[in-house]
C-alpha cells in the first residue's frame, strides 16, 4: 500500500487530502519508506529528513483537518537538489571546498516558496560538484545511478531529483538546467522536467553560470510540473533578473 501511495501524482495527493482519504503523514511515510527502500542501489540523496518531514506533515494533516491548508501543494513530499539553499540543510554543491560548518539560514526563492505552500522537504537530491557535467557523481556523495539499470547513469546534473522522482522517493522535486541539467535526467529516467524561461522563477544567489542556469521542476507527470510552478514561479525581491507574475 505504501508502495501506491508514493506512486501517486502530487495533484492526486492534493485532491485525496481535501477529500480526507488520505493524510499528508501517510504520504510522508510513503516517501520515506522507499528512500529507505531505494536509495541504497540509486544514491539519489545527500540528506533525509525524516523526522523533520514528519513533523512538518503531521502540522500539514493538522491544517487539512481544519479546512485551511497553506496553499497549494500543503503536504506534498518534495525533495530539493543540493545546489539550491535550504534553511537548516547544508548546501555543499557536490564538492569538499564547501564549509558544511556555517551558518545555513536562508532559503533560495523557490524553497521559500515551497514552504509558504505547505511542502513537506523530504531532503536534499545529489548534483556533481558545482552541477558542471551530464551525469552526477561527486566527491561528496559519490556515484548516483539510474533506477532502471544502476549500471547506468540518471544523466547530470539533476540526477539525484530524476532517480528520486521515477522510484516514488517524493512527488515534487527542485532541478537546476544550465546546459541540460533538468533535460537530460528526465530522458534519462522517463520523467518529466522543464527548463523554464530565464526569470520564470527567481533565483538567489545567483548561479556562477550565470542566466544560462534555471531553477525548474522535476516530477512524474506534466501536471505535477505546472502545480509546481505555480508554487515556485511566485516572485522574490532578491532576484532583480525575475519576470514579471504569469497567470498561469
């Protein structure tokens, strides 16, 4: 059953906690359960969260329960690559010259948007170092393989979010494209990702490579991609390259 639960889409998830047939915990034990069950052979995360995700589920059933949900993706599993700021997680970008022993108090415009919606942060998705190259291993993390034959690589540099979405290891995930960085991992793994217009969804810091790097979403199906960017696209004062709101 837990199997099934992480197989389903995030609009599905929505839908299903509206309706309270299911709980924003269940769907988080689901995720979790095939980390633990998958991630072994795939290495598709740096960090796992459970007990924070957990925790931050069990609030997100409390809201459901009480009619008044965050916003739109309230207690939607959602993994973000270790490239892009997280508030209490180290962002180590695949490589050793970063300090993980720092102050980690900010989070990217994306996550910060996450958040305001109610996701659930499963954890932080493997990149190479600097997310420079089509397949993803690194000194930090090592080699990321792709679930449908660990003989061969997810692509790069989102491979962690591309294996972590085709085994069901949370619904919404955070990719990084410069030169194919979303794109590839998605053909790669059979899912879908997109590479949105520069300024789409605001960015902070900026990448060192500079507007050719995008921060788009990773998910199972296309309509999980557009919840997503309705979530992620929202604007952000730190970043003065962002597009004006789209009404999606």
């Amino acid at each position: 059953m837990s199997v099934e639960i992480a197989r389903l889409s995030a609009c599905e998830l929505v839908h299903r906690f509206r309706r309270r047939e299911l709980s924003p915990v269940e769907a988080t034990k689901a995720a979790l359960a095939r980390v633990e069950e998958c991630d072994s052979a795939v290495n598709a995360f740096r960090i796992v969260d459970a007990e924070q995700a957990l925790a931050d589920a069990a609030a997100s059933e409390a809201r459901w329960q009480a009619g008044s949900p965050l916003g739109l993706v309230d207690g939607v599993p959602t993994t973000i690559k270790d490239i892009v700021l997280t508030k209490g997680w180290s962002t180590l970008r695949g490589s050793r010259t970063v300090n993980p022993d720092q102050s980690w108090d900010a989070d990217a415009p994306c996550v910060a948007r996450l958040r305001e919606h109610g996701a659930v942060l499963l954890g932080k998705t493997t990149t190479p170092e600097f997310g420079w190259k089509g397949v993803t291993d690194s000194p930090v993390t090592g080699i990321t393989r792709n679930p449908w034959n660990t003989d061969r690589t997810p692509g790069g540099s989102s491979g962690g979010a591309a294996a972590a979405a085709a085994l069901g290891m949370g619904a919404l995930h955070i990719g990084t494209d410069g030169g194919g960085s979303i794109r590839m991992p998605s053909a790669f793994t059979g899912i879908f990702g997109i590479k949105p217009s520069f300024g789409r969804v605001p960015a902070w810091p900026g990448s060192i490579f500079g507007s050719l790097a995008h921060i788009g979403p990773m998910t199972r199906t296309v309509s999980d991609a557009a919840l997503m960017m309705n979530v992620i696209s929202g604007p952000d004062p730190r970043d003065w390259t962002a597009l004006p709101p789209n009404v999606p």
